[in-house]
C-alpha cells in the first residue's frame, strides 16, 4: 500500500515519518502538577505500548513538573518520549526546550506574531528536539478567521509563516497535524491542504486525530473513521485516538485502527462470518474460545466461518480457517486447502491449535 513520502523526524529515541512504523501516542489527563499520578498513568501507556505520550504545560509552574516527570521516567528506565503542549505562551514553550522531546505549538497563538516562533527553532534546533505545529480549527487566530474563515485554508495559512520561519532557519525536525472534531472536515482538508504543502517540499510527518470525539462505540468510530480514511489513503504517520475516557483505552483501539487499515500488524487478524441460518454450531462461543486461545500470537489470518456454502469464498487470504461442514462436524483449512474434513466439533478447536503450531516455522 502506498504511504505519503515524508521526512524522518526525530522525537527522543523514537522516529516518525519516511518507512517507520506509524505511531501510536495519547496524552496525560491527570494534572500536570501531580507528578506521581502523571509518571504512573504515563507508566500504564508504556505498559499497553503506547510510543509517546503528550501532556499539558498550562503555565511556567508546570516547567518543573516537566523535568520532575522526565527524572522519574528515566529512574524508571521507561523511554518515552514526552511532549509538551503549551497553547498560549510562546515563554512556556521556550522554557519547555530542556525537558520535553517534542514541543506542540497552536499557531493561533504565534499568527499574531511569528517572530516569537523564531527563537523557539533556534533553542529546539540547538537542542536536538522537535516541534509539532499543531492546528485545530476551533483555534485558529483572530487575524487568521478574519482573513480566511473557520476553513482548510485559514489552517494552512495558519501554518505557511511558521514553516516559512523554519526553513529559513533550516530545521526540519517538524511534525504537522490538521484537526477538527467534524470528521468529514478532517478528512477534506487534509486533502485540500496537502495540495498546497506538497508542492512547497514541506513533506513533514503527519499527526492524525478526531478533537473532542466523545467516549464508548461513537467515540471510537468517528477516531476510526476520521483517521482511517486518511491512512488508507497513504496519509499519516503517528495518530491519537482521542477518547473521553483513560487515556489507556485510547492505544489498542489505536492498534486495531491501524491493523484494520493494514497499516500495521500487532496481533492475530480474525475474520468471521456473522453466522446465519446455515451455521449449525454455536460460533460465538467457538470464535471467542479460538480469540482466547491465540490471542498471543501475531503475524496470521484466522477464519472462523459457519459454513462451507459462502465460508471458503469468504475466508479470503486466510492462513487457517476453521468451517462449519454439517450437523457437529468441521473443516480445517490451511490456507485455501482442506487439510482436515468432518472432524467432531468438540475436536476441532484442539485440532485448529495443533495445526496452526505444526506450521510455525
Ligand atoms: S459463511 Fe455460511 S453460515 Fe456464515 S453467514 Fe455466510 S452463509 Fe451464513
């Protein structure tokens, strides 16, 4: 599947962008001051395999409580790379160089003057630290939604000056990210604002992410939607699955996102028919036992079908299937073949277990 070329950019120890795995980050809800509580919730995102994690600098106060988490992380000997968001001060962000790996500004607060991103490049280019230029379009800047409207363009306008000052100054270690909480929206203006940023050269990784998209079942499809249209498109190099929720929850929804959109294999890929009037065993129960008895391996398709009459057809590319063949029989198959048929269903999930080890290479 074709991916958009972008540039390799460095965040700590980690790299985003160009052929490395799409990222996965989320961001720290609990107060920035409480560093006991932001260093364990930051310990439970690594525990999930979260790659980087971003946390609120809402004053020059929450500058020591920067450096007090990184310490600790580093005593702890967890790796990840921090983030500072900092929205209204560009003193904040500067103060923020030492201690974060990655400097998420809004623009809507330096359109009103660029000049202050300025020294803000030099101090991260001197320091080996990168920035996101982080637009949303509910903050764009008062001169920005005069001139141009809550729009596609205003964000890109938002972000030209200071991609302009940046490579006047030569750094390149940039991460872009264009969002909105309207999910068509983001995916529009994505499209309409790498039109224009492409031409330019400014082929900066992308972050992708649904603002304020809500919690439980909707939450997740508008993050899946909004970020997995652009992935299957080539689009996006790290994403943010926004939920209303623990940040925990936001990582293995982020994974699926990326392996539903083949972007990115973490775990057995299952694929399982809804069953009908055909199905003559109870495949609910047979698929969840196969998911907990395989849940620990990676890299395969397993097909869980009720029947042979659409099943075969249906499994695809699967590497093994597992076929409903009549009343308390199944067939096993590898790959597109046959290997076992009218095996007794209280057999067969043993059976499917002995298959898929005898192929591990
Ligand atoms: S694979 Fe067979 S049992 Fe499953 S939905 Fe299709 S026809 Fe029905």
């Amino acid at each position: 599947m074709l991916r958009r070329p972008s540039r390799v950019v460095s965040i700590g120890n980690l790299s985003i962008g160009g052929d490395y795995p799409i990222r996965v980050q989320s961001m720290t809800n609990t107060p920035t001051r409480d560093v006991a509580a932001t260093v364990s919730q930051i310990r439970r995102l690594h525990e999930v395999h979260c790659e980087i994690v971003r946390m609120a600098i809402p004053n020059l106060e929450a500058i020591d409580t920067l450096r007090k988490i990184k310490t600790q992380l580093q005593n702890d000997k967890i790796p990840m790379p921090l983030v500072a968001d900092v929205h209204f001060s560009p003193s904040i962000a500067m103060a923020c160089v030492p201690y974060a790996d990655k400097i998420r500004i809004n623009p809507g607060n330096f359109s009103e003057n660029s000049d202050a991103f300025r020294p803000l490049v030099k101090s991260v280019k001197k320091e080996g630290k990168a920035i996101r230029i982080g637009i949303n379009r509910g903050s764009l800047g008062k001169n920005i939604l005069e001139q141009y409207g809550n729009t596609a363009e205003g964000m890109y306008q938002s972000a030209l000056p200071l991609l302009q000052i940046a490579a006047e100054e030569r750094f390149e270690n940039i991460v872009l990210s264009f969002k909105s909480s309207d999910v068509s929206k983001m995916v529009e203006d994505h499209r309409t604002i790498l039109l224009k940023l492409n031409p330019l050269g400014f082929n900066f990784p992308l972050h992708l992410g649904i603002t304020e998209a809500g919690n439980e079942n909707y939450g997740r499809i508008k993050g899946a939607i909004g970020i997995g249209s652009l992935l299957l498109n080539g689009i996006g190099d790290t994403i943010r699955v926004s939920l209303t929720e623990d940040p925990v929850h936001e990582i293995s929804v982020a994974y699926d996102i990326l392996q539903a959109c083949g972007r990115r294999f973490t775990h057995v890929e299952y694929i399982a028919c809804p069953s009908c009037g055909r199905t003559q065993f109870d495949i609910q129960d047979v698929f969840n036992e196969i998911k907990a008895k395989t849940s620990h391996l990676s890299g395969i398709k397993i097909a869980v079908m009720g029947c042979v009459v659409n099943g075969i057809g249906e499994m695809g590319e699967a590497d093994f299937g597992y076929v409903g063949a009549g009343p308390g029989r199944v067939n096993l198959y590898r790959r597109n073949q046959c290997v076992k048929s009218n095996i007794l269903q209280q057999n067969a999930v043993a059976e499917l277990l002995e298959l898929i080890e005898s192929c591990k290479e």
